[in-house]
C-alpha cells in the first residue's frame, strides 16, 4: 500500500460529502494464535481481562497487578486486592499525613482507601520495594510496567508517591492498524492518562513482530518497556535503548539512528526543541517515527514554538497588495514554514475516541481559518474499530 492511498481517508473540502461509517472487520490479534501468547507470558501474578467484539478480534488487558499491590502498606493491599473496580485502578496516592487516595478510569475525583493518614514509615517501605528513582524522579517495579512517581521536600527527602498501573493492552491496535501500512510518521497527542503510551507499547510489538521491521524504542523513563534491564514482553522484538537523564533523550535519538539501523524510532513524551530537531533529524534520513507530544489538540502543537516544528512550523508572510485581494485577507497571514515531520497526527480524544490528521492539510487549513476534513475512529458497542470519514473538524463539537 503506498502513501497515496492515504488521500481518500482525508478528501479535500472540494469532496467532501455526508459522513460515512467504515468498521473495520480484522481479527488482528486472536487470544489463541501462537502469536499472542508467546507475547503475554503465562503467570500466576498476572491479571489478564478479555474483551471480544463480534468478528472474533480480542483486547486483552494485562496489568501485574500483584506486583503494583506488594509495594502498598498491607492494609491497603488487602484493601484493593477484593476491590469489585480493580480492574480500572489507575494510580494511588500516597502523600505524608494525608489520607491515602485510588483514583479509577473514567471516574473523576478519588476514593480514601481508609481513615488514618499515611506515615513516613510506609512511605520508606514503598520506596524500598521499588528501582532507584531517576533524576525526574520516577521509578518502576522490575519486570512491570508499572511506574512511581515521587514528590519530594526542600531537603529531598520523599514525602508522597503517586503509584500508577502499567498495563499492557493488546488489540488496542485496531484503532490504527491501516495507517501502519504507509509507513508514515505518527504523532499522538492527548491529555495524561489517555492511554497513549500504551498506544505506543503495542505499535513497537506490532511493527516488530507483524511488519517484521528493526524497531527501537527511546525508553526515557522507562514507561515503554518496563523497568530493568530485560525490557517487558509487551514491546515483542523491538529493542529497547534507555535514557540516562531526561535531558538526554534527544542525543540518543540520534544515537539510535546512527548505531543501530531502525528502520522505526519510537519515542514517548516530545517535550524540548532539541527533541523536535531530533526527530526532523531523523525523519530526514528515511526513518518512521511513532511519537507522542504534549498536548490535547492540533491547535496546541501549532501553538506551541517548542513543538511546532513537529507538524512544519509557523510564520507570519507579507503578502503584496494583488496576492492579499486575491485571497482576500490581510497582508500579514501565518503559514506553514516546512514539511511536517509527522505525516498523520492523532488527537486522542479518549481511549476509544480519536480524531485523525493529515497533519500539513489540517495544518494550512487552520491557519487559514477553515475547519479541515479528518477521521474519526472509535470503538462500538461491541469492540469494533469504526471509521468516520467525510468529518469537518471542530475541537468544540467531534
């Protein structure tokens, strides 16, 4: 399939025509192909939840939950291990003389897990159970993908934990199966907690182990591959380079790429300049890039003069006098300065609710105040992917 076939996901506004649906009928990763469970090691400890649509494709959720318990006080453990909602715990909170706090998907605000406050003697025990925490202050449990994050005093010393689930979700990638296909660059953007990074674990085992491609993950935090020097099973047979320091990441990008051939660089959390250089860098040279941003919508990367690079970057343009009636606009205007780096951009709107952009399209037409054409890609009642092409693009209203 090559990248022209791409066009008729995205028309232009002179196409467009009423919505139509497409669902798309895959059986991408079957629970009991050879596949998938040489993907999901067999252990007592692991949880797996299976969610099955009508043509037989599976969402499989692994989460080591038994090992994210072990490094909570032994109350709260028992507290959650008979919880009826365990299986949409997202993260605990563990701050000094505050009660301890679950917060669950789709559930806004938390629930106190009892009525005594947590002691610096729990906080020491969770510390201990889990990987030296890094200069971002972010830790793991080997063998997991689960992650602690730490909040520290003036002194330095750990005086809350917020202790989130690492899952490893197979079948998600139905969401974005198809555009695999081109070869293209994708950037995912969307408020924490979303699922993006999980987005990306299962791309890497995908592109690795289905597209048969060198694949290498720029793992900064260790959120992709889990922690330890054995990345999780969940990557398949993408390799894995680990990141130092967080302000390091951009130069292994470019390491990666000079000593080990990807022909796939994956990487979590775009933040710097630097990084936005090192992923035009590398997407120069012939490389796909599978990344995520920060940022909830288009708009925001556009916005942004750290990331804009990302999708072609902005400039103001004067325009002479004939070319500003033609167009009928004011003589100064912002247009896009370059080709963008990430060919398809996602707006990960909520797990099973992505808006999809050709990014330079969407990109230029924004900038001229018109609202482009996208795809909308959702999950329905029964776990099937389905597509809405033919969309206008609101922010307000998709």
């Amino acid at each position: 399939m090559n990248a022209n076939a791409s066009i008729s996901a995205f028309p232009s506004t002179r196409s467009a025509k009423t919505s139509t649906s497409l669902i798309i009928k895959s059986s991408i990763l079957n629970l009991f192909s050879s596949k998938t469970n040489q993907c999901i090691p067999k252990r007592s400890s692991v949880s797996l939840h299976v969610s099955s649509s009508s043509d037989g494709t599976h969402l499989i959720v692994e989460d080591d939950l038994h090992a994210f318990l072990r490094i909570l006080p032994f109350d709260l453990r028992n507290r959650l291990v008979n919880d009826s909602k365990r299986g949409q715990l997202l993260e605990v909170i563990l701050d000094l003389g505050r009660l301890p706090e679950a917060r669950y998907q789709g559930e806004f605000g938390g629930k106190y897990l009892r009525s005594t406050e947590v002691s610096k003697e729990e906080l020491e025990y969770a510390q201990n159970a889990v990987g030296e925490f890094g200069g971002d202050n972010r830790a793991g449990i080997e063998g997991t993908l689960h992650r602690i994050s730490a909040i520290r005093s003036r002194k330095g010393a750990i005086v809350g934990l917020t202790c989130r689930v690492g899952r490893s979700v197979s079948g998600h990638i139905g969401m974005v199966y198809d555009l695999l296909h081109f070869g293209k660059s994708i950037l995912f953007v969307g408020r924490p907690g979303v699922g993006k990074t999980t987005v990306m674990r299962e791309i890497a085992r995908v592109l690795s182990d289905e597209f048969h491609k060198r694949v290498v993950i720029i793992d900064t935090s260790n959120e992709i591959g889990g922690d330890g020097d054995i990345p999780h099973a969940a990557i398949g047979n993408a390799r894995r380079m680990q990141v130092p320091e967080p302000s390091l990441q951009h130069r292994v990008m470019i390491e990666a790429v000079e000593n080990h051939m990807p022909e796939v660089i994956i990487v979590d959390e775009i933040g710097t300049e630097a990084e936005a250089i090192a992923c035009r860098s590398i997407a120069e040279r012939g490389v796909m890039l599978i990344g995520t941003a920060h940022g909830e919508w288009l708009e925001n990367i556009i916005k942004n003069p750290t990331l804009a690079d990302l999708i072609g970057g902005v400039e103001t343009v004067t325009l002479g006098d004939e070319e500003a009636r033609a167009r009928r606009c004011q003589k100064s205007i912002l247009e896009r300065k370059s080709p963008a780096t990430f060919y398809f951009l996602i707006e990960m709107r909520e797990r099973h609710y992505w808006v999809t952009h050709k990014s330079e399209k969407s990109v230029d037409m924004l900038l001229r105040g018109q609202n482009p054409m996208v795809e909308v890609r959702k999950r329905d009642d029964q776990f099937n992917v389905v597509i809405e092409r033919w969309k206008t693009y609101d922010r307000h209203e998709i």
